[in-house]
C-alpha cells in the first residue's frame, strides 16, 4: 500500500509532467535547428522554445528537491 502524502505525490506527478514538457520542447527544438535556413518565425519560436525548456528544467530540479 503507498503511503505517501499527497503533497509527495503531486510533486512526483508534477515532475513527470515537467520532464514530460521539457522532452517535447527538446524534440521541437531539435527539428527546428536541423532546418539550414530558418524563417524569422521559426528562429523567433526557436527563442521561445529556449525559454520554455530552460523554465520546464528549472522546475525539474526544483520538483526534485521536493519529491
């Protein structure tokens, strides 16, 4: 039986979703870079994506300090 409280629980959830999110952004971002010219568009997502994966890593290791 798991006995664990619900904030542990949450926390361990929470990081699946974290790593779950930063795996996707690594995914987009790789397909992106393999492009030779990107457009303005994709090179402004490119940043965006950066950014997002940066917090979503950030957040990991916060999560993982709590679970």
């Amino acid at each position: 039986m798991d006995r664990r409280l619900p904030s542990q629980a949450t926390a361990e959830e929470l990081l699946r979703e974290a790593e779950a999110r930063h795996a996707t952004l690594d995914t987009r971002l790789k397909a992106l870079g393999r492009r030779a010219h990107p457009t303005p568009t994709e090179q402004r997502e490119m940043t965006e994506l950066k950014k997002q994966k940066l917090a979503a890593k950030d957040e990991i290791v916060r999560l993982r300090r709590l679970a």
